[in-house]
C-alpha cells in the first residue's frame, strides 16, 4: 500500500487547492462580505494569504466590485467608450457644419506695381486687403437634417456596441468565476479518488500476501489507480487553464479572484417561458439594437441622397471687404454686399439616380440583415434556454447521486464494521462517492455558466444583475 501512495503526487494550485481543499463548500458557508475561504497560516499559505488580504482591500471581498472594476478599466471598454464619445462630437460638428452661420475671414498684404500707358504715370503700392463673409443655409428640403440623423443614428451604432462589449465581458468574467470554483473541486474530487483507488489496491496486495485474494482483482485495482490519475491530470490541466481565463479577463491572478463572493444566482430575470425570454431579447439584445440602429443610417443616408441630388440648395450670403493701395487706387475703400442664392447641382449622367437607387439598395439590405439579427438572437436564445434546462436537469441527476452514494458510503462502513473491519467495500464506496461528486461539481459550474449565458442572450446581463448580494 505504502509503494502505491508514493508514486501519487497530488496537483496545486499553487497552494491554493492545498489550503482550499472544497472551495465552492466553504464558499457557500461564508458569510456576506466576509473572506470566502480563509487560508491556513502554514508556510506554504503565504503567498495565498496576501493574495486574500490583496482582494479584500481591492473589491471588499465582493466579485461583483472584481467585475465593475474590471469594466471599467478593461481596453475593449475604453475603447468602446472612447467611440461613443467620438460619435457623439460628430453629432454636434454636423449640426454645427450644416445649421451655424459660416464666418470666412481673408486678409492680405504684399507689395504691388502697375505699369500704365496713359499720364498718370506708374504706380508702386503696398496694398492691404481685408475681406469678411458670412454664409447661413436657409433651406435644403430636409438634407442637413438628413445629415444630423444619419450621425445620430452612428452614434446609437456606437452605444449599442459598448453595451454589447460590456455583455460580453460581464459574461466572461463570471463564466471565468464559476469555471474557476467548479475546476478548483474537480481537482481535489479526483485526488480523493486516486487516493481511495491507491487504498483499494493496497487492499487487494495485502489479501494476495495473505493468500485470500486474486492477482486478477489487484491488476483491475491498479487500472483503476492509473485511470483516476489520468483523470486528475486532465482535472489539473483544466484547472491551469481556468486560471489563465481568469488571469485574461480580470488582469489579477486566479488566487485573488477566487476568495471573492459571488452574488446569488438571478434566477428571478429568467421568464416564465422561452417565448418571453425570445421577445426580450428582441427588444434589449444589442446586437438586434445595432441592426435596427444601422438600419436608421441607412433611411437617413437616403433622405440626404434624395434631398442633395433632386433639390436644390438656398443659402444666404453677406460680405465686407476693406482694401487700401489696392489695384492702383490710393487710399482706404470699402465695398459691401448681401445676396441670396440658389443652387442646383445635377450631373448630366444622371448620377443622382444612381445615388438614389444605391441607397435604396442600402436600405433595403440593413432591413434584411435586421432581421436576420432577430433570427439569430432567437436561436440563440432558444440554445441558451435549453442549455439551461439541461444543465439543471444533469446537476440535480449528480446530487441525487451523491446523496444515493453518501448512503452507500454509510452501508459499506456499518458492513465493514460488522465483518471485522473489512475496509474494501469502503474504499470501493468512497471512490465512487468522489468521482460523482467531481461530477457535480463540474455540473454546477456549467450551471451557473448557462444562467448567465442565457441573460446575456436576453440583452439582460449587464452590472445590476450582480449587485444582488
């Protein structure tokens, strides 16, 4: 028995899943706002200890301040903001391009000779010139309205999309949260289990040493041992791996994350039915927002097509100009003049038309593209409900498991009990038990996941939904 213990090597999470052998059990029994896991003070637990105090000075303890914080510092989101202000400084330059009187000032000097023919003689001067004018549309049959709402309706392009970068983010970081607890179980599940397999196979030498048991049952023990360290490996491996999620999204590392609470689940933003979940989704999903938004642009861009290439233009115009020494005359004059004008441009190819019918065209697919949006996030929708349904199902299935288990468990200890300490059943037992519990470990990570998955299917996930305690 002892030559199979020390060929099994148990996996750390740094020495995270050393001083955090359940973490979602003792998560669970924590409190509100206090440490989800308190790490041991052994030698080994240093650097998880300052991890812990790291993470409550920062978030309070609290995931959900973990995610507003990292919404609000994350590139994707600047970015995003930095669009929507962006768009938002374009409204206001068409408007004012288009509606705000132009005020256009020239000025000049130089140095000017004329040479005449008649008795006045030559002239050599240093002309200066000051010319003012001020320009004001006064109507265009609805093109430099045309112009703002096609600006307008950019920017609402641009809002939509930080609302769907910050969907995506919430629902990353949370899916990184629980993948993270469910991989950090699943670990110490799967040492359980070696370790139960490493008990039965030194069980089953000490029957052969005996002459009470068969080489054929020791050979399927050690399988079994080869197996669950197998199965560990990879448990490992996908525990690495939820750690880099976290590291990504969060930009801390995983043992900071982990000590944080987590809200309850929102079970009460999921509908009644799939049908309601589906016209939520078309109402609030940002990528249905940003068809329709994109949609507008396009009637917009039509409206300014229609009005610049079949409408002609009135704009007004006022100009001073003050000139002296200039063009041979002597001395200081000024001219002024005011006038209203007309313009219609029309290219003799017929241009226009296709400028028109282009945008049509234009508007016509953003119409079709719409509502393929709706299509898709219906799909979508409707996956994420069943994802959810299934889920659930397959985690109350493994914890009605472990409850069946946890009374074999029981049995097999009273049996053993009964026959003189025969501890095989009991070994048998508890590697079963651990292996399920693994399981369900994992099934209830992915059902937190689906949740979260689904609201964010329904345009629902966004910072409020964690503020729930």
């Amino acid at each position: 028995m002892a030559k199979w213990k020390r060929n099994i090597s148990v996996p750390l999470f740094g020495a995270l899943v050393m001083a955090m052998p359940l973490a979602s059990a003792a998560r669970d029994a924590a409190p509100t706002g206090s440490l989800a896991i308190q790490p041991s003070l052994s030698s080994g637990d240093a650097k998880l200890l300052a991890a812990s105090k790291q993470a409550i000075r920062k978030d309070d303890g609290l995931l959900r301040n973990a995610i507003r914080y990292m919404l609000k510092e994350h590139g994707q989101m600047k970015a995003a903001r930095a669009d929507v202000q962006a768009a938002k400084e374009r409204i206001r330059e068409t408007f004012g391009t288009n509606w705000f009187p132009q005020f256009d000032l020239t000025a000049n000097a130089g140095y000017e000779r004329l040479t005449k023919k008649d008795l006045h003689g030559d002239t050599e001067l240093v002309p200066r010139e000051v010319d003012l004018a001020l320009t004001q549309r006064l109507f265009d049959f609805g093109q430099a309205n045309a112009n703002t709402d096609v600006v307008r309706a950019t920017h609402q392009v641009m809002v939509d999309t930080l609302a769907l970068t910050e969907q995506t983010l919430a629902l990353e970081a949370v899916s990184a949260y629980h993948s993270l607890v469910g991989a950090i179980d699943v670990v110490e599940y799967a040492r359980l289990t070696v370790e139960a397999n490493a008990g039965i196979v030194g069980h089953q030498e000490a029957l052969l040493e005996g002459e009470g048991g068969d080489k054929t049952d020791l050979l399927k023990a050690k399988k079994e041992v080869f197996l669950a360290q197998a199965q560990r490996t990879i448990a490992n491996m996908q525990l690495k791996q939820a750690e880099n999620r976290v590291r990504a999204i969060f930009q801390r590392p995983a043992t900071e994350i982990i000590l944080l609470q987590a809200p309850k689940l929102p079970n009460d933003l999921i509908p009644a039915s799939v049908e309601e979940a589906v016209q939520i989704a078309y109402a609030n999903h940002p990528q249905v927002r940003i068809a329709q938004a994109t949609l507008d642009t396009m009637i917009a861009t039509k409206k300014s097509v229609l009005a610049s290439s079949f409408y002609p233009t009135i704009l007004g115009y006022a100009d001073a100009k003050y000139k002296k020494n200039v063009a041979g005359t002597v001395d200081f004059f000024a001219e002024s003049s005011a006038r209203v004008e007309l313009t219609f441009p029309f290219n003799l190819g017929g241009t226009a038309f296709n400028s028109h019918k282009a945008a049509t065209l234009d508007k016509r697919a953003a119409a079709r593209r719409l509502d393929d949006s709706k299509t898709q996030v219906e799909k979508l929708v409707r996956d994420a409900w069943d994802a959810l349904d299934g889920a659930k199902d397959v985690e109350k299935m493994q914890m009605d498991a472990v409850e069946i288990l946890k009374e074999v468990l029981e049995l097999a200890k009273s049996k053993a009990q009964e026959e003189a300490g025969d501890e095989l059943l009991v070994l048998e037992a508890s590697r079963e038990l651990n292996t399920v519990q693994g399981l369900g470990a994992s099934a209830k990570a992915l059902t937190a996941v689906s949740l979260y998955k689904l609201l964010e299917t329904m345009g629902r996930l966004n910072q409020a939904v964690f503020e729930t305690p």
